[in-house]
C-alpha cells in the first residue's frame, strides 16, 4: 500500500512539473491570429480594418502585409517595414485602409443589386525571436449600399438637352472646323446633394429618307464620363464642347438641309448620405435636336494679330494750330527782349 502511495505521489510530482514546464512553452508558441472588419464609407469607398492579435505570452515583431479585396472594389495592398513592428503579449495592432469602390459596371452592379459580397484574403508576415512565418488570412462580408433608408429620395431628372454648332473660318472664308457643343441639364429635386457617377452620353448624326431617321455616323462628345456632385434643388449643366475637322462632318453641316442631332444617353446617381431610398437613379434621356440650315450657325473668324503702330519721328507739320500758338509765343518773347536791351 505505501508502494502505491509512492506511486501516486510521484505521477503527482509529474504532472505538476509538466504544467509547469511544457504549458508555458506551448503558450509562448501560440501563433498569431487576424480578424478583419469591411464596411461602407460613404457612398463609393470602403474602410478594410485588419486586425492582427497577439495571444502569445511572447513579444513578436510584424514585418509586412498584403491582401487583396474582391469586386466592386477590385484593389489589393502590399508593405513591408524595413524596421519590424513590435507587437506585445496579448496586445492588438490595426491596419487601416480605404478603397474606392470600381465605377463603371461594378458600381451599377452594386447598387443593382443592392448588395455585394467582399472577400479580403491576404497574409502578414511575422518574426518571433529567430523564427519567422507567415499568417494567412480570409473573409467575406456582404455589403449594402442603402443603410436605414428612411428618407425617400426623388430621381433627379434631365431638363434640357441641346446641341450647337458655329463654324470656324480661315483667312480666305472657308471653313476649317465646326465647333459642336453638348449640353444637358440635370436637375436635383431633393433636400440632400446627390452625386452623378457617371454620365453615357452619344451624339449621332441622324438622316432623313422617305420620312425615316437612320443614324449616319457618331459625333465627338460620345462616352462622357464624369464624377459631379449636384446640390440640392440645383441645376447642373454638363457642357462638353468638341471641335470637328473632318471633311466628311464639316461638309454635312455646311448644307442648307436641316439637320438632325440625336442626343442620347443615361446618367447614374445616387444620394451622397446615407439613410436615403432608393439608392440610386439612372436617368435616361434621348432628345432629338433639329438644326435649320447652315444659316442657323455663328460664323467665328480667326483672330487676327494687329500690325503695331509705327512712331512717327519727323517734323511736326506747320499748318497745326498747336505748331502756329507755340512760333507765336517765342515771336512776343523775341520782341520784348530787344526793347529790353534798347531800354
């Protein structure tokens, strides 16, 4: 019975000892760990905060980073630190970083849709003591353009669409190019600014035949993209002005026939805060714009540089009434210094 007493004593004294020695050893291994956090900024930008955790009861040192991030935002980020960063026992560091969310086609996906799955995956690159290894990390998240729409937004909507032309002659008259000018208004009925992402605008020109328009060829001015931000119960005037100098164009317009102008397009917008519904607008517009001859355009003629004036150095003419009051005077001053002296 003591041999058994002994026994247990000693798987005791073992047991013990182990905790001891091999637990905190297995602490001191444990490998870093990373969460990840997605979500909006804004109306077209996303915050990525990389959270990298330390449970270790060892300091580690963190040496770089690199991930990438899935449509709409399609971007992906690298850096190495040339001096390693210290990351305690049990402590956390943060990398922050902020993306644009794609225009174009992932944007109007996105808010099509009205949400969107986000996988970031990367790795960080870590050394501990003379060790070093690398941590990989993987997430998805659904985003959502629209948060708490309790705000109804009205679309805003395309008021004018015109289109100009005015000819710009050379020395002789005739015409070496046409100036096209584009415009479209678009007005934003609500209370909050609104940003238009992207304006698609084409110009054709049309012609007529036995009553029916038929597209001839595309102008300048087509595939107008921009980023405009329009205030609230504004009006925003997209202009674009092109200058023409193909022969074909030029002589199409050069004509007394009217002329037909298709302008068409659409124009994608969404609320710059967030809380309002819907999300996005696209605005079409397709206006037919009529111009009547060429006697409707504005002849422009070049500028031309005027020759200096050349400065005149010869002798001023006699006959000036300016020249005759000045020999008058010296005549008088003559006269009274001779009876001066006779004096």
């Amino acid at each position: 019975m003591i041999k058994n007493y002994m026994n247990r004593t000693l798987l005791v004294l073992i047991t013990v000892i182990f905790i001891f020695i091999v637990a905190p050893l297995s602490n001191a291994m444990e490998s870093p760990t990373v969460d990840v956090d997605i979500s909006m900024a804004g109306i077209d930008h996303l915050y990525v905060n990389i959270t990298i955790n330390n449970p270790s009861q060892e300091d580690i040192s963190l040496t770089g980073i690199e991930f990438s991030v899935s449509d709409p935002v399609g971007a992906s980020g690298s850096e190495k630190w040339e001096t390693p960063t210290p990351l305690k026992a049990n402590k956390s560091i943060t990398h922050h970083s902020k993306h644009s969310i794609v225009l174009g086609d992932p944007m109007k996906s996105f808010y099509r849709k009205g949400s969107e799955n986000v996988t970031i995956s990367g790795s960080v690159f870590v050394e501990e003591g003379p060790n070093s290894f690398v941590v990989p990390f993987h997430k998805t998240t659904t985003i959502f353009p629209e948060i708490g729409g309790v705000n109804h937004a009205v679309s805003p909507n395309i008021t004018d669409v015109t289109f100009e032309i005015s000819r710009l002659t050379d020395e002789t008259g005739g015409i070496k190019e046409i100036v096209a000018t584009t415009n479209i208004s678009i007005y934003n009925p609500n209370p909050v600014a609104v940003s238009m992402l992207e304006l698609d605008c084409k110009v054709i020109a049309m012609q007529k035949k036995d009553g029916k328009f038929r597209g001839w060829r595309s102008l300048p001015g087509s595939g107008i993209v921009t980023n405009q931000v329009i205030k609230p119960r504004d009006t925003y005037v997209y202009s674009a002005e092109r200058r023409i100098s193909n022969n074909e164009i030029i002589q199409y317009f050069n004509t007394d026939e009217p002329k037909y102008i298709k302008v068409k397009g659409t124009a994608f917008i969404v609320t710059n805060e967030a809380g309002w519904s819907p999300a996005y607008f696209e605005t079409d517009f397709n206006t037919m714009v009529t111009i009547n001859g060429s006697s409707v355009n504005e002849e422009i003629t070049p500028t031309v540089t005027p020759t200096p004036t050349a400065v005149s150095t010869s002798t001023p003419d006699k006959g000036l009434p300016g020249f005759k009051a000045v020999f008058a005077t010296m005549g008088l001053l003559v006269m009274a210094f001779l009876l001066k002296r006779r004096n």
